[in-house]
C-alpha cells in the first residue's frame, strides 16, 4: 500500500537531539547522535539489533538518562527536566511497546481507562466511556473491550497498546518495532494504522523497525543508526541508492532474498 | 617461609571481596534511596486507598487459610508439650498464662509474620518483577501514572496494617487452640480460662506484639516491593526476586524479633 502524504512542518521541530551518548559500563551505544523529527512527521530509524535504537526512544522518553548531549522535546530539554516537568511532558508522548507491554491483570477497557483517569482527575463516568470507545474504535477493536490481554492475539495486543497511547492524544508517537512478531496480514494492518493515527490524531512518529515493508510503508524520512551514529538519513529510496555493506543488507534480505 | 600467621590474600580472592563489598554498600544505598522515595511519596496527594484496599484484601486472603490453621495447631501442640513439664509441679493451672505470653509475647505475630513473607512476599515480588520484565512499568511510567505510588506505596502500607490485623487474628485462634486442649486436659471453662490467660499480660505485651507486627508487616513489604520493582534478566529475575524477597524477609524478621524484644525488656 502507497503511504498518504503526511502534512508535515518542517519548520516545526517537536524532538531535536544533539550529540547524544549513552553507554552501558564500557560498552558504548550511542556515540553523539544527532537528530530532528518534524511536526507531522513519521521518521523509521533502522539499525542492527543491539545499535541502540530502542535505548534512543527511551532517552527521549525519560526512561533511561543520557550520559551527555541535548535531547530536546517540544521545547523541554529532557536530559535535564524537573519530575514533575517529565509527567507533564510524557502527557504528549505516546510510547507503543514491542511486546505491547499491556497490564495483565486488568480488562481491555481498565487498560484504557488507567491512564486516563489518573493524569485527568474528576472525569465523568459518561466521559471516560466515550474516549474509551473512541480509540478502541480507532484501532477497530471495540468488541474487545471487556477481554483480558491474555485473550487477545499479538497484533490486537499491539493494537491496543497502540489505543492505550492514544487516549492520552498525545503529540508525538514512539513505536518499538510495531510490527516484530507478527504475521504479513496483520504487520499490513498495524502500518495502515501508523499512518491512520498520523493522519487523525496529527502526531509526529518516531518507528523503530528492522521490518523493510513497515518502514516502506509508514515512514516519510529513514535514518541508519551505524556505529552508534546516524550515518543516511532520506527518503527510503535515497538512503538505499548506496552500495555500503552496511546498509545494503537490510534491503536486500527483505525485498530480494 | 609462609608465615602461618600473615593476613595475605590472594589477588584474585582480594578482588572478589572488594566486588562484594562495592556491591553490598551499592545495594544498601539503593535500598536507602527506595526508603527515602517511598517517604517522599507516601505523604503526598493523591492517595491511593482504594487500591491499598484491595492489596489488604489480597494480603487476607492469600495467608487467611494457612495463617488460621498454623494459629490453632502452634496454640494446640504448644499447650499440648508444655503440659507434662508443668504437672511435674502440680502446676497445670498455669498453662493458659504460660500459653498467652508466648502467644502474645512472641509467637503470634513471630509466625503472622513468617508466613505473610512466604505467602505474600513472594506474590509481590514475583508480580512487581513479572511487570518490571515485561515492560509493564515502563508503560505505567511513559504515561504519567507514578508506579511507584500506585504499585509500591500501596502494597508497603498494605501489609504495615494488614499484618498487625492477622497478628491479632492469629493470637485469638491460638488461644482457641489451647483452650480446646486445656477443656480436655483440666476441664477448665472458658471464662476461667480467658481469665488465666489475661492476668500475665501487661499493656506492655500488646504495644510490643503490635509494634513488631508493624515493622515486620512494613519489612515484608519493603523487601518484596524493592525485589519486584527493581527486577530484570527476564523470567529468571522474576523467579529470584520472588526467592530473594522471602529469604531477605524472613531473614530480616528475625533480627528485629531479637531487637524488638530486647528493646520491650527495658520497658517491661
């Protein structure tokens, strides 16, 4: 399916990082990235396993500190960020997990709720219901609502991952490899959704993937972590015109072999 | 010669002793880091009493049956054995005293407590752990819900209170216990027996035994919370956070059992 051209600013910067590392004991991942993701914008970072592809998502999201650079989100610099600034802030992050990462003891519709009504106190009952149904809905999953996780497939637990996030209507969208694990059918349809949620809710998407198809057919730009560095960054058809052996594979493995 | 009395250690062994102390000092400074943000966000809005509700009731009900069973049979044998060393003296009609202050004094909130850090020790760190593994935090914290408050906070306070409350339980059904040993041994009625059993036992007693209850509910709690939440290497983590809770738990138990009664003796 041929992506739907995306509105996006490209004078609107929403993430801009600079110089970022990140190291575990001796064992250095980042080695002073640079990047920008524009308002409105799907951006695919691919990479090897292990590059630090993740560890850069979690940084932007507060999870993991950076050993140093600047990792600037819609204005606040992360890497230094009172708690209470952070919560606010992680308001407009939406972050879909690989493993969807959904509360197991709770239904569909707690899942949804949780983080609802415990960032907007003295919603009403009528109101929660209503977003509830909305994004439930949105990812075209309603009938679920009252299932467990453990009753749902990979890619509905993917899906409401994804509505999970999105009830907060965050500005900015995170995906850790969306579509890992899961049949060709369904990765068609969580890429059709990265790009319905673009479109609807307007956000701007970082998509971590090794998934050649997703980033095809959800990103606007790609970026190659190598080495611990952006080395392309373009279109999807720029950063492939290249003969590195580097990056040639990821190509090749996924549209020739 | 090899001086049989030099202190030289092996490079390799002096090396795995230093990474033992950096280790140990590193984890008690994270443990006094979790203290110090559990005190931090106990005391500040919003409160989360309805899901604190729920883990008591959890608590309760995870350790009811084992604790109620465990209560009679201490209370029943504990009489039971006591008795052949008391009649040598004529002196059965002490034994509901004897029996109380025990019970009171040491057993009831001693076993509560050993059982709770088997029962629900275990639960929470393996549950805290399994969430910690499978990102589950993480999603909790990326949205802005404070996990720490809603799962950590929660279940400390949870077993401070619930764990004093099935300590007094305990010591009730231990005294039934006794007491349907004592009506078939002396034939004694209850309200004689009931009588018996609070003429030993001072104010004192009860402060102390709900005191330890206390801290002994609260170390559970910490301990198992701490292992849960601070879990990793996938599904092998869970199983050693749910293992390291019970033992650093029960371990911890009985060291403030000793403190505790030391310390009540000089008020006694």
């Amino acid at each position: 399916m041929q992506k739907p051209k995306g509105h996006i600013n490209y004078d609107d910067t929403v993430i801009s990082i600079r110089g970022l590392r990140k190291s575990f004991g001796d064992l250095h991942i980042l080695k002073g990235v640079d990047l920008d993701l524009f308002q409105g914008e799907n951006l695919v970072v691919l990479g090897r396993s292990g590059m630090g592809k993740s560890v850069l998502i979690k940084i932007i999201s507060g999870l993991l500190n950076a050993d140093s650079g600047s990792v600037n989100v819609l204005g606040e610099e992360v890497t230094n960020i009172a708690e209470k600034t952070l919560q606010q802030l992680r308001l407009n992050i939406g972050f879909s997990f690989q493993n969807s990462a959904l509360y197991d003891s709770m239904t569909v519709r707690k899942n949804l709720e949780f983080p609802l009504v415990r960032n907007h106190k003295g919603l009403r009952r009528a109101e929660i219901d209503n977003a509830v149904e909305t994004v439930l809905d949105a990812v075209g999953l309603s009938q679920t609502i009252n299932q467990m996780p453990s009753e749902l497939s990979g890619g509905q637990r993917k899906r409401i991952g994804i509505a999970r996030t999105l009830i907060l209507q965050p500005k900015i969208m995170l995906y850790d490899e969306p579509t890992a694990g899961l049949d060709p059918i369904t990765c068609i349809e969580i890429n059709d959704l990265i790009n319905e949620v673009q479109q609807r809710y307007k956000t701007s998407s970082i998509i971590i993937t090794h998934d050649m198809t997703c980033a095809k057919q959800t990103g606007d730009r790609m970026a190659i972590l190598l080495d611990g560095q952006f080395q392309r960054q373009g279109s999807f058809d720029e950063v492939f015109a290249t003969d590195d052996d580097r990056v040639r594979p990821f190509y090749d493995y996924n549209f020739i072999q | 010669m090899d001086n049989p009395n030099s202190t030289n250690v092996h490079p390799q062994n002096k090396n795995s002793i230093v990474r033992g102390l950096t280790d140990m000092f590193i984890s008690l400074y994270k443990i006094y880091l979790f203290l110090a943000k559990f005190f931090k966000e106990v005391f500040l809005p919003p409160y989360e009493w309805n899901e604190v509700m729920k883990q008591m009731y959890q608590i309760g009900v995870r350790s009811f049956t084992l604790i109620t069973f465990t209560g009679f049979v201490v209370g029943l044998i504990f009489t039971k054995q006591s008795r052949p060393s008391l009649a040598q003296f004529g002196a059965t009609s002490w034994i509901p005293g004897l029996v109380s202050i025990a019970i009171m004094r040491a057993l009831a909130p001693l076993v509560t407590a050993l059982i709770a850090a088997g029962k629900v020790g275990s639960s929470i760190g393996a549950e805290l752990g399994s969430m910690r593994v499978t990102e589950q935090i993480d999603a909790m914290e990326v949205s802005g819900t404070k996990p720490f408050k809603y799962l950590v906070c929660t279940r400390i306070i949870a077993s401070s209170i619930a764990i004093p409350i099935l300590a007094i339980y305990v010591g009730f059904v231990a005294m039934m216990g006794s007491y349907l040993n004592v009506l078939a041994g002396e034939g004694t009625s209850f309200t004689t027996f009931m009588a018996q059993v609070f003429e030993p036992l001072s104010f004192v007693d009860f402060e102390a035994s709900l005191i330890k209850a206390i801290f002994f509910g609260f170390t559970i709690g910490v301990v198992s919370c701490y292992q849960g939440y601070y879990a990793d290497k996938g599904t092998e983590g869970v199983g050693k956070a749910a293992n390291a809770s019970v033992v650093t738990a029960m371990f911890l138990i009985f060291m403030e059992e000793v403190i505790i009664v030391q310390v009540a003796g000089w008020f006694r």
